[in-house]
C-alpha cells in the first residue's frame, strides 16, 4: 500500500472526487423503483447546492444508475431521500475476463480516497451468468486489496461494519461500489421498537405513501389530506413517514450517522451546508400544522406502547421546534388523553373523529397495512377482513362525499384472494393496483380515490 500526506491526498481527492463527474447506484424497495426514480428527479431538479452537471438516469430491474452527477448532489440525494434503500457511489466499472485481471483492477483502485483506518468493511460478492469467477476466491482477492486501507473488514449476517463494498460481476463486466448509506436507509433514526406485525420498511411506506398521492392528483390536481386516518398504525411506520413527506422533513434532520461522514472523500463543509438547508426548508411550523391531523387506530396494547416511544422520540430529534406542535398533529380519544385508538378499526363509529366541529376533517387519506390475515385479539379469515376493510372504507367514502371533499388511500394485499375480496366490496370507487415484494411476498397495493 502506498501512503501519502494529508495534504497530497486531499489534493487527490478534490481532483479526482469532487473536480470530476461521478456515477452512483441507488437501490429501492423491490418493484418500487418508479417511484424512486420519481424522487431523484424531484431532488435534481431542485438542489439547494447550484446544479454543475447535467445528470443522466437509468432504471434497472434492482437498482437505479445516475452518471455524470457531482458528488455534493450526490450527498444532497443521500440526506434528502425518502424511497431509496442505498446509494453507493461507483469506484471502478470495466471488463475483467478472469480473476487474474479482477485482482489488478482491485490493487490498482486508489482506496484511500473512499475508505480509511476509522473504519471497517463488509465485502458482498455477486458474480451472475459466469463460470470463470467464484464468488469466494473473488471475496479473499478484494479483502487482500482493501485490508490495509480499514481498521477491519468483517464478514457475516450478523457481524457490524462501518460499510460495504459490493463487487457486482454479469459475465465479463465489472462494478465495483462502496455504500454512502453504511447502515440501510430505511433506518431512519427515530424508531425504537419494532412491530411484530406486518411490519413495513420505512422506505417502502414512503414509496406507498407518494405513489397513493400521486395517483390522487391525477384525479383531483388540487388534491392534498388533511385527515390522515391510520388503522393497524402499530408503531406509527405510515404517521412519521406522512409526517416527514407533508412537512419536508429531510431524514438527515434525525439521529443518524452515514458511513460518508467517516470517508477520505467526506466534505463537512458542504455537509453541513446542507443540513443547514434541510432545518430551512422544513414546513414544520404552527401554520402548517392547522391544515393536517393524524389519526392513528391500533388495539395492540404493545405496539401503541412503542408508538408512544417513537413520538417521544420524534420530539426530541426536533427539539428546536415547540414539542406541542407536535403533540398537537395527533388525534387525542378524549377518553384516555392518548394519541391513538385502543380499539377495532372496523367497529369504530367514525363520524365521531372526522366530523369534529372544532377541526374541519377535509380530504381524507387512509393507509392500510393490515396484519395479514390475523385480527388483533382474535383469529379471522383474511379474505373476510378484507371484504370487512372494504365495507368499511366504503362507510368513510359516504362520509366524505357528504361534506363535499375527497378520499384517498391504498391497502397492502398480500395475496390475490384478498386484493379481489377488497376490490369487489368496494362502491364507485376508483383503483389502480401496482406490485412490490416484501419479505419474499408478492404484495399487491390497492391504490383507492373517491
């Protein structure tokens, strides 16, 4: 390995890093990649740094390829997205016909601009259509090439790392990237327990959550809720991630580190302009609060204990805003002064929520991620809960329609038995069904405006 001064490398990396286009891979929740795609857009297309390069997008099956980006977009994409899963910034892409050639294209990367003794290594092989390269003896050859540059590089499941290194091989062709992310996006910073039912990614719910309100301007352009009910709301996945997309709360804004912050390359200068433009550019603010309210509705005695611990700690991260702005987004039942329902989504009289003389409901938005065929507190036939969600929603859409305004929403279907159990209950309602997948299940998302 050969070593240079501070001063020579930094001079390196300015070149090299930032004085020169980068390419970078984001990845997504599976079959979720347009509405990813849809937010890189939207950040290119309104970067807080002045844009220097002219990008250029390209969707795969798994991931989606952005060339000819400079590298503080691609931190302003790291802090400001919502959907993606990782970005991981591409290090070297070219032909390696054997492991002879991998090993010189490993041994000839200058490591030293991305990774350094402050941190430790994952290493993920993935090598597709080619008899000439075994994934184990590819591993071994890029820990030989990066282990003197790292503290560590560690292997297993279960084994911690500051970040990994994915060596991606179809055939003949070479991508070599190191994530930006460290630890997955979807951890957002907030969250302390985790449900046990149906549980759902949080960049997932973000991808449901912006394609349900895309789907709804199309109908109605001047489209936007202001009632957000929540049934089955466990540990409040759908409230924070509606809260962070309504009030443009960038995720960098929580308690979350990146690995880019322990990199050669990091730029604490632009970083910190950046968070600095994020606190600006939050919509957190009594004015804004007045127009929106969250309902949430759970009869799980522990998963409304860890909502209660992740609106603390929701508080607490913006602490700089008054805590009763907050509070004050969350639907209180009058009769135990908390800020959920203790009770069965479908036997709730809700003309006593949504009609609140004090608080005018308006458009409605229901997002729905029932716990798969098992009722909360008793077992039931998934298609009957299904066919009973419907009816359901159906009683709300008359409600809505009374007062004039709109509904909108989606439910996760986890088969096609109960998709059609749902959509045939459903009265004059429009729909639109899209797919992703989610713990090996083909889930089918219900997309509903009314």
């Amino acid at each position: 390995m050969t070593t240079m001064s501070d001063e020579s490398l930094m001079k390196k990396i300015k070149k090299n890093i930032y004085g020169k286009s980068q390419t970078v891979k984001i990845t997504f929740p599976a079959g979720l990649g347009s509405i990813a795609l849809l937010e890189i857009k939207s950040i290119l297309g309104s970067l807080w740094f002045a844009k220097k390069l002219s990008s250029d997008c390209f969707v795969s099956k798994n991931e989606i390829i952005i060339e000819n980006i400079h590298m503080v977009a691609i931190m302003e994409l790291l802090m400001r997205n919502q959907c993606f899963s990782d970005i991981r910034l591409v290090v070297f892409r070219g032909k390696t016909i054997d492991k002879y050639i991998f090993e010189k294209k490993c041994r000839e990367i200058e490591w030293d601009f991305y990774i350094n003794k402050k941190m430790s290594l994952k290493l993920k092989i993935d090598s597709v259509a080619s008899k000439a390269f075994h994934e184990t003896a590819l591993k071994k050859i890029l820990a030989d090439s990066v282990k003197n540059y790292v503290s560590e590089v560690v292997s297993g499941e279960n084994s911690i790392a500051t970040t990994c290194i994915y060596a991606d091989l179809y055939k003949n062709k070479l991508t070599l990237s190191i994530s930006l992310a460290g630890e997955p996006l979807y951890k957002r910073g907030y969250r302390g327990t985790l449900s046990a039912s149906a549980p759902l990614k949080e960049d997932a719910a973000a991808c449901c959550i912006q394609s349900a309100l895309q789907f709804a301007a199309t109908l109605q352009k001047d489209f936007i809720p202001n009632t957000v009910i929540i049934p089955f709301s466990g540990t409040g996945t759908f409230a924070f991630e509606m809260l962070q997309f309504y009030f443009q709360l960038s995720p960098v804004l929580f308690e979350r580190e990146y690995a880019l912050q322990k990199m050669s390359f990091f730029g604490k200068e632009s970083f910190n302009f950046l968070v600095k433009k994020a606190d600006e550019n939050c919509l957190l603010d009594k004015d804004r609060i007045n127009e929106i309210r969250i309902c949430c509705i759970d009869n799980s005695k522990n998963a409304n204990i860890a909502l209660l611990e992740n609106i603390t700690n929701f508080k607490k991260i913006l602490a700089k805003q008054t805590t009763e702005i907050v509070d004050e987004l969350f639907v209180r039942d009058l009769k135990t002064d908390q800020p959920f329902f203790a009770k069965d989504f479908l036997t709730m009289d809700m003309t006593k929520i949504i009609s609140d003389k004090a608080k005018r409901f308006g458009n409605i938005f229901i997002p729905l991620n029932p716990p798969y065929g098992i009722r909360l507190n008793r077992t039931s036939d998934s298609v009957d809960l299904y066919k009973n969600i419907a009816r359901k929603i159906n009683e709300i859409s008359d409600l809505t329609k009374r007062e004039q305004k709109h509904l909108c929403g989606f439910i996760l279907c986890p088969t096609e038995e109960t998709w059609s159990a749902f959509v045939k209950q459903l009265h004059y309602l429009k729909i639109e069904t899209y797919h992703f997948t989610q713990g090996g299940l083909d889930i089918r998302v219900c997309q509903f405006f009314a």
